[in-house]
C-alpha cells in the first residue's frame, strides 16, 4: 500500500498530515481499518514536511475542481501546526481554495501555548469535536493523554476560536444517542457555536 497526504472522501479533498494524536477515540475510524475513500492507506511512515505536502496538492488532480480542502486525516492536525499553519497560508495564497480543520479542540494544549487566533487567521473555518457533554463521559469516550482537564481545554479553544471567526463549529457523531446528542446541543446553543451531527462512516 501506499501512504497517502492527500486523498478524496465523498466527493471532497483532504490532507492527512500526521498520524499523531493525543486522543484515543473509542468510535475513531483508524481503530478499524488503514484508509477511507480514495486512499490505500492513511498510516504515514513520517510526518510530512510542508515541501512533502505542497507537492502532494500540486500533483493531485482532483485540487483543480474542489471548493473546500480539508485538515483531516489519520492524526491531529494540530499535532503538526506548523506545517498546517504554512500549507494554509499556501492555499489561500496560492490557490485561492478554502480550507477547514477538523480538531479534536486539544491543539493549545499539545502546543503548550494558545493557538486559536493563529488557526483561525489562516484557515476558513474549523471543526470541533464535542463527542459528549461532560468531563466524565469525554475521559471514557475521547479517552485523552492529558486527563480531565481536557473536556475544559477542548471548550476553552471553542470559545477562542469564536472569537476570531463566526467559521466554527462542533461536532458529535451519532454513535452517543439522542440524549447525549441533545445535552451536547444545550452546550453548543450556550457558546453561540453550531453543532453538526456526523454519521459514523468516515472522516468528514
């Protein structure tokens, strides 16, 4: 198989720039099988450079008709800021192309520093996962490496990003039921954030 940085899911562009992440989802996707969509495999031997990733959207075809290229892979975006950070700057700048990021919400913490004004200054919009409603059931669920601080942490970065952007939102996906999905609305309505529910069935 070939590892992939680059690669189409229903008909939108992704780029899968590190495969690490402080999380350990019990519903994460990776858990089951080695790609989605066009990929063989999303498992990178290396975290790409930006050179590495530039290259790779220069020679993929399908860049040239999409409307929206996508942070999301088989790792935290955040997890290779710099690299992200550069690579939006060189769509915007270069391609005119919007982009998103799909976040666990963790990214200050795995940077040691706040990075919501620099996230939001170069991407169009970002992606939060809520996953649940509170500190209890996200250490089950998220199954974080930084403890119970995280649920905080994660709606602390919301509230950053809402800041500097009305392009943000959370995510749940539907695996948690109804009633998770409703408390996490309540939570969604009281920060003035939008909450898009997923189905489970890949990354967007």
């Amino acid at each position: 198989m070939n590892e992939e940085i680059i690669y189409t899911y229903k008909n939108k562009v992704y780029l899968n720039i590190t495969n690490k992440c402080p999380c350990a989802c019990t519903f994460c996707i990776r858990s089951q099988k080695d790609a989605i969509g066009s990929a063989d495999s999303l498992w990178l031997r290396h975290n790409p450079s930006f050179d590495e990733v530039k290259a790779a959207i220069n020679n993929y075809d399908d860049v040239k008709t999409c409307d929206e290229i996508i942070f999301c892979g088989y790792g935290e975006p955040t997890n290779s800021f710099d690299v992200l950070i550069e690579t939006a700057a060189h769509i915007r700048n270069n391609l005119g192309i919007k982009t998103r990021v799909n976040t666990n919400g963790l990214g200050s913490l795995i940077n040691e520093r706040n990075i919501a004004k620099e996230l939001c200054d170069n991407v169009d919009s970002v992606s939060i996962s809520l996953n649940c409603s509170d500190k209890e059931k996200y250490l089950e669920i998220v199954r974080p490496k930084f403890g119970i601080k995280s649920f905080d942490a994660m709606l602390d970065f919301a509230k950053e990003c809402r800041k500097y952007t009305e392009n943000v939102a959370f995510s749940v996906v539907d695996v948690i039921g109804d009633d998770e999905i409703a408390k996490c609305q309540k939570i969604a309505d009281s920060l003035n954030i939008p909450l898009r529910v997923r189905k489970f069935s890949g990354s967007e």
